[in-house]
C-alpha cells in the first residue's frame, strides 16, 4: 500500500466506483494523502470501532445473562472475562478516588472512556491500521465530553454553590477582590483541563504508532517486536491516565461542600 494509506482507505478505493467516493469526502480523505486535521478517516474508523465495542459488549452480556455459565468460572480468557477484569480494575480505582457511591453513580462515564479510549490505542499496534486517538479530532471531542459532564455532575449536586466553591473561602467584603482572582484562575483551570486531557493523549499516539509504523517499515520481522512491546505500554498507560483524570474530576466537582455548625460557644466547628 502506498504511504499514509491505512486498510480502510485501501479497501474503499478497491471498491467499484471507490475512487469517486473517496473524492467525495474531501482532499485528503480516505486517500494515500498525510492526514490532516479536516480528514474523515478517523471519525469513520472510530464510529467504526464503536461497532465493534457494542458487538462485543453485547455478547458479553448475554454471556452474563446466562445464569448457569456466569456463575462458573471460565477456563480461559473470553469476552466476559476480559471486560469483567478490564471494568473491574477502573471500577476499584474509581471507587478509591470518589467513593463507593459515587463510583457506581459515574461509571458508566468513566468505563465508556476507558473501553473506548483502550482499543482506540490497541488499533494502532495493528499494522494498516490507525488509532482513532492519534487525531486531535477525537482525542478533543472524548475530553469535550468529560467536560460538559462533570461540570453537569456538579451544578447538580451542588448547585450554585459549585461556581461559589470555585471563588474560595469567603473573606468578606474586603477580599472580594482576592475571590474574584481565585475565581477566574479556576476558571481557567477548568476550562484548560479538557485541552490537556485532548493533547496528551492524542500526541502519545501519534508519536508512538508513527515510531512503529518507522520501524516496522525499515524492519518487519522480529526487531520492531520490543517498539510494540513498548506501544503496549503506552496503550495502557494513556487509557489509565485518561481514566484517572476524568475520574478525579468528576470527584472534585461532585464533592458536597462542607458546612461547618457553630459550637455552643459561638465558635465554628
């Protein structure tokens, strides 16, 4: 295959009338051209790879709707199996950062993240294949969601008082000035933070599939296996880290302000 051309590409212009239909996206699109941030291919490949991820939750499911088989366990690594220990461990570290309550409340969030985020990085360890994460597009719109759903989580807990928390503690009227300035620094802080979690990520991925696709096009056989070896820990460092952070801001925003009570001596607690 060309340069730049992935399977997906490829495939499309070895259908009939592929060529024209490549064209039809756009310069750029679905063709052996460098990928741009305008081009369609990584969205397509990740709306295909959601495909994938919902086929294969579904079997998952019905393996733990079948009362007699979940209850036995299996003697070697399936589809339940992997998503039952895959889940379970970002389970356990959401529970350790927020809380059992609010880990099983949020995590439906942060498991999709984290599933969706784990083969989007695994694609890239397949030759012909590019991971959907390597693209700005995507890797921004995954942090895009995170954002507008914890800062939802919050305003719903606490209501007003979640913009309140972000000003400080309240100095009276001569700090007013000092809680506008701690306000407008969080606000900063939290609208930076999906930019973070987007750029991150989507670097990681980038530099790691193009380091894999130079080595694996100078060697094919046997010497890039230790850059693979390495791209997987990449994969499951970048899932953990994407995880974590989402998972710590859902915490921080979630977090019910403390209220202290005056003790009897007029003193607060």
């Amino acid at each position: 295959m060309p340069e730049h051309t992935t399977f997906l590409s490829y495939l499309i212009h070895m259908l009939p009338g592929g060529a024209e239909l490549a064209k039809s996206f756009g310069p750029g699109v679905l063709t052996a051209a460098p990928p741009t941030w305008r081009s369609w291919e990584p969205p397509i490949t990740a709306l295909l790879l959601i495909v994938v991820i919902f086929l294969l939750g579904m079997r998952a499911r019905a393996r733990m709707l079948a009362v007699d088989e979940s209850v036995t366990p299996e003697s070697k690594l399936t589809v339940r199996t992997f998503f039952e220990i895959f889940l379970g461990y970002f389970y356990e570290m959401a529970r350790d950062v927020m809380g059992p309550e609010r880990a099983k409340k949020y995590f439906p969030i942060i498991g999709a993240s984290s599933v969706f985020i784990f083969f989007s990085n695994v694609m890239g360890l397949i030759p012909g294949l590019a991971p959907p994460t390597s693209s700005l597009n995507i890797t921004l719109g995954c942090a895009l969601v995170v954002f507008v759903l914890f800062n939802a989580y919050g305003l719903y807990v606490n209501g007003l008082g979640y913009l309140k928390h972000m000003a400080g503690p309240w100095l009276g009227p001569i700090g007013i000035p000092l809680n506008i300035l701690v306000f407008v620094i969080e606000l900063i802080s939290t609208c930076v933070r999906p930019v973070t979690l987007a750029v991150r990520l989507m670097l990681n991925m980038a530099v790691d599939h193009m380091l894999a696709s130079i080595f694996l096009g100078m060697f094919a056989i046997l010497l890039p296996v230790p850059v693979m070896f390495l791209g997987v820990i990449v994969i499951l460092v970048q899932t953990l880290v994407f995880t974590l952070l989402t998972s710590i801001y859902i915490s921080l925003a979630t977090e019910h302000e403390e209220h202290h009570e005056p003790e009897p001596g007029g003193h607060p607690a």
